[in-house]
C-alpha cells in the first residue's frame, strides 16, 4: 500500500478534488511519503517538483489545470492500482547562474527552460559562448532560451525551437525573434554543455533571466548548464509518458 501525499493548486477544481480524494484514501504529510500526488496544471507540476526536489519522491500529476503535459487525466477510481502501475522517467533540471549590472549574483533551477528577454523597447544583444569558446559574437532578438527535453514542448516550441525526445542527452538553444543573424532558430547542443550568454551594452538594451518563471532583472551575464546531482521523478499512465506525448506532439 503507497503512502501518499497529496497536494493541490490554489484553483477552486484543484481543492475541490483535493477534498473528494482526502475523504477517499487516507494521506500522509509529504516528508512520509513515497509518492506524492499533484493536483493541478503544468505550472504546479514544476512548483511540487522544485519544492520537493530534495526529498528523492516520484510526484504523479492528476491535471486540474489547463494544459497537462506534465499531467495524467484525473480520475478519482483506481488511484492506487494507477500507482502501482504508473511509469517512472527521470530527468535534470538546469542550473542558472545570473550576474546583474550591480555585480550580484542569482542562482536558480530550471525544470523546462532558462530564457533571457529583452526588458525594453530595444532589442536584445548577447554574445553567446558555449564551453568556453565564442560561437557567436552578436545575437539580436528579442530573447534566446535554453531548454530541457522535458521543456521542448512550452515556450521553446512556441518559439519555433525542435521537440526532443525525453531521453535524449540534448539541450535546445532557441532565438526569439532574431534579427541578426536573420530568421536565426538556433542550435541543439549535448547536455554535458556551459552556455554563457554576455550582454552586450547592458544599460542601454536591459534583459532579464527567467528560470521556470522566477525572475533576474538587469542581467549582464547568465551561465546554464544541466545540473545531474538533481534528479527529478515523475509518475505516468503506462502508454502516456513523456516520450509518448513528445513524439505525439509532432503530429498534431
């Protein structure tokens, strides 16, 4: 028998079915369990994972939310037997190293993709270097991002960025909007790789880092690399695990 934990977004479908599942089974606090249960949409998904990341738990999503990727449907019968039968897939989160104008320093994890964006009205200029060697001296967009396989999906296909499949040792590098070099989409790089992305004239042009939504404004300097002494677990309905939903997506 799991020992589960459940947790729910602040969205009134989320606490609805957080009540209806607590009367149901019998929860333990999240320290005590061995899986825990998130009820809600792909935002609160990355918000279990990052504040339980330290805990070395599987979460399995049940979407109340709006899109689900991360999600499996939600349905109040059968929990345990889903349990015991759900898939595991593993992956690591991205590491964001920020230096502000003022010389401070930010770090932060990213589940889905590190973003930088230009703050103003002006474009973005960034010099961006990967492992230590200038691979281009001058990007003009409106923002470039990194991304995970497990993030290849959100902003960074929005973006026009590829789809990676879940098991790849890949990491996406995508423009937004870039004006120079023209229509530049970017680049697929190994996941052992640094990226560091320098601004160029960083008063004039301001840009801010984002990392899964948390926010550094007035950066001058990002550093990114994938972070493996973080492991993130999450749960699936056998034939809708990640993998499955990547390679769906594609043709839609």
């Amino acid at each position: 028998m799991h020992k589960i934990a459940f947790v729910a977004s602040d969205a009134p479908t989320a606490k609805n079915a957080l009540e209806r599942l607590v009367a149901r089974h019998k929860p333990v606090p999240v320290e005590e369990a061995d899986i825990i249960v998130a009820l809600g949409g792909d935002g609160f998904m990355l918000e279990t994972l990052h504040a339980t990341q330290a805990l070395d738990i599987p979460v399995y999503g049940m979407n109340r939310g709006t899109v689900g990727f991360l999600m499996n449907e939600y349905h109040e019968e059968d929990l345990m037997f889903r349990l015991s039968a759900a898939e595991e897939e593993h992956f690591n989160p991205l590491s964001m190293t920020a230096i502000t104008n003022d010389g401070s320093e930010h770090h932060a994890l990213a589940i889905n993709e590190v973003s930088l964006l230009r703050e103003g009205p002006q474009a973005a200029r960034l010099r961006i270097t990967v492992d230590g060697k200038l691979r281009m001296a001058e990007l003009v967009c409106d923002g470039v991002m990194v991304a995970t396989p497990a993030g290849s999906t959100a902003y960074n296909y929005s973006a026009h960025g590829p789809i990676l499949p879940i098991g790849s040792d890949v990491l996406a590098l995508t423009a937004v909007a870039a004006f120079r070099p023209r229509r530049w989409r970017g680049a697929l790089l190994p996941n052992s790789a640094v990226v560091q992305f320098d601004v160029i004239d960083p008063k004039k042009r301001p840009v801010m880092a984002d990392s899964d939504g948390k926010s550094v404004r007035d950066v001058s300097k990002v550093t990114i690399k994938s972070d493996k002494s973080i492991t993130h677990r999450i749960l699936f309905d056998p034939g809708h695990g990640l993998e499955e939903r990547l390679i769906s997506e594609q043709f839609v």
